[in-house]
C-alpha cells in the first residue's frame, strides 16, 4: 500500500458522506440504534460498534486506519496526548508486582511514569543505557513485562538496536512499546522491526501546524482491542471529532512537510557541523555520530531536528545566542511549520547551572519550513554574539 494512497484515499468512503472530498467532521457525542438488539449489540463490543465517541467515532475511524497504514500496523488507536498515548498502552499491560525496561533519557512524561507514577502502584522500572543489547537482557528480571524503547531520543538522539531488542524481548515473551516521534512512519516502521506497539506524540510531525495535541499507538489488533476494551475507555483520554479531522487535513500535506525538515537541517547540519564555536553536534546522519551506522541501517533517514553544544562555559553567552535569533521562535515542542530553539538552561535555575556539564551548553534546534539558507543566516549572525 503505497503512501499517496493511505493520505488520500484509504479508509474515505466518499460515497458515503454526499462524495466530499474532505471527510465530514462527525461532531456529534452519541449514536442512535434502531432496535433494542442493535443496541444491546453495540453495548457489549464498543470496538466494533460506534455508541459513544468517548470509543469510536466515524471521523476517528478514518483517521485511524490511515495511521495504521502508515505504521504497517493491522490497527492503531489515538489519544488526547503523546503522554496518554504511551501511558496507557503501558497501563494496560501492568499489574502490582511486575517490572518494566526503559531507556535512559526518553521524554520528560515518559521518564515521570515510570519513576513517579507507576511506583506509587508497586511497579517498578530499571532505566538502562539503550544502546547496548546486553543492557537490556542483564536487566531482565522474572516479573518483566515491558521493554520501552524510544530510537531516537529527541535531545542527543540515542538509538537503540530495535530488531535485536524486539527479538531478545520475542523469546522472553516481553511486550515491546516504542516511541517513534522523532522518524515518524516516513523514515522509520518499527511493526516492521517486530515491535509490538509503535507510538507517536500526533502534536509533532502528523500534526505539523503546532495548533493539535493528540498521541497514536499502532500494533496488531489483538492489542489495540485489548487496550481499547479497558484503559482507553475507562480513561477517557479521546480525541474529539474535530481534532482528529485537524490530523487528516494535517496528512494531507504529511510526506511533503517531513522531506523538506529533513532536507533543510541536513543542509544546516552540514553547514555548522565543523563550526570554531561549536564543541559538538549531535545528530543521527553525521559521520562523527557514535551510532551513525545503526541509524542509517533503520531509518530511511533523518528527522528535522539536531542539538549543539556550544563552546561555552558561561550561560550567559548561551542566552545572548538563542536571544539574537530572530528566524526561531523559542518554544518547546517541535514538528510544526516553524523553526524553534530550545537551550537546556532555560530548564535549570541560573545558579545551578554547571560550567564543566556540556549538557548544560546543550541547545536544541528544530528546522520547520523556512528557507534553510535564510536560518543558516541566522545562526551565523547570532553565533558572532559570544
């Protein structure tokens, strides 16, 4: 199933809704039955019935076969958040007493589930360095249920090794979950891979005009129903009907917007990469990147995203820096039009910040649809501040 059909074609029955060519929005929270057994059917299998559009919804529906698609995925579910998208998968595979794996350094929401919410319901979490298989089978214990992976992050960009892992997790009968935001479905399909459930925080690249919060997880059908049938629906953490027509508009444009990122940060990357006021670039394509091979082997290629870290010890010519940038907004988040920078210092207090922690010089920059010559511009004028 190729690409220009899943965004334009799959799963849009035109015939359906007065031959429109963008779907309706089903704006509506309830659904009528024409008789008592209709009814009492759609009640006892919400997952393939639309009743409620806290479960299903005609406009969800679309939207979640094409996200499936794109994942080669039999099925895919979608949430009000990235974090709702990973918390509840994982959720839904715990209990008491069980034990899960997770990479260091993965998303600030992901990283606070597992060592501040899940602990308080007595299940715990050994946090690894991904980027060594073994680290994952020596931290195996007899309750493990979960293996979370996040390749890669979206700071430093560790991978991890995704087919060994899924295999090692196969032979031990541990679910695997991955966050994929920072490739997308594009340039990475970790079903493929033999991962169970693929995730994606939908506010980045599926979204893409920085104005939808949404989360998708996609795997076989057997597991979105079982995480449908109790946590999806219990926590209510739905999508409404509008922002998930937002999602299909947004994929109309998907394939074009994520080509040009990466296109133009590959560019800029190649351009500062060997810069007198840069210490070090951190970004999975370039050769002087630790896992360079691994990333070119499983990503078709890279995301529009990279970090620097400046050749600084004073934060305040850091800021002097992000502050003359005038082509970059100054944002958290990242996938949209825009092109944003994010230094790690505006996330400690000036007095704790370390001179000798290259992590504290770390600046994050996002490449949206700019000219790339014109924010390569930029960057030279603002690297002159300091």
């Amino acid at each position: 199933m190729d690409i220009s059909y899943i965004i334009n074609q799959l799963g849009e029955e035109r015939e359906k809704y007065f031959n429109a060519v963008a779907p309706p929005i089903i704006q509506t929270s309830n659904f009528a039955f024409n008789t008592v057994e209709e009814l009492r059917t759609g009640i006892s299998d919400e997952f393939e019935s639309t009743l409620y559009s806290r479960g299903n919804n005609p406009t969800l529906d679309i939207l979640r076969k094409k996200i499936a698609a794109l994942d080669g995925a039999e099925d895919a579910l979608v949430f009000s958040s990235g974090v709702a998208a990973m918390s509840i998968p994982v959720i839904a595979n715990v209990k008491q007493g069980d034990h899960v794996i997770c990479v260091n350094k993965p998303y600030s929401w992901t990283h606070k589930l597992f060592n501040d919410l899940l602990p308080r319901f007595g299940i715990t979490t050994t946090m690894i360095d991904g980027t060594r298989v073994e680290n994952f089978e020596q931290a195996i214990q007899s309750g493990t249920r979960v293996i979370v992976l996040e390749s890669p992050n979206t700071f430093t960009f560790e991978l991890q090794d995704i087919e060994a892992v899924a295999k090692l997790a196969k032979s031990k009968n541990i679910l695997t979950i991955i966050d994929n935001s920072y490739c997308s479905p594009l340039y990475q399909q970790p079903v493929k891979m033999g991962i169970d459930l693929s995730m994606q925080t939908a506010t980045k690249y599926l979204g893409g005009h920085s104005d939808n919060v949404a989360g998708v997880v996609s795997g076989s059908k057997e597991m979105i129903k079982k995480i449908f049938a109790a946590d999806f629906l219990n926590i209510g953490a739905v999508i409404s009907p509008f922002n998930a027509w937002l999602l299909l508009r947004s994929l109309r444009t998907f394939e074009l917007r994520v080509q040009r990122s990466s296109t133009s940060a590959q560019k800029i990357v190649s351009h500062f990469e060997n810069h007198p006021k840069i210490l070090k670039m951190f970004y999975p394509f370039s050769k002087t990147f630790p896992q360079n091979d691994l990333a070119e082997k499983q990503m078709k290629k890279p995301g529009g995203m990279f970090t620097v870290a400046l050749k600084t010890k004073s934060v305040k010519q850091i800021e002097n820096f992000c502050n003359s940038l005038k082509r970059f907004l100054m944002a958290v988040s990242w996938g949209g039009h825009e092109s944003l920078v994010f230094p790690v210092c505006a996330s400690i207090k000036k007095e704790d910040y370390n001179a000798d922690n290259t992590e504290h010089n770390l600046v994050r920059f996002y490449i949206g649809l700019e000219d790339a010559d014109v924010l390569i511009e930029d960057m030279e004028e603002a690297l002159k501040k300091f």
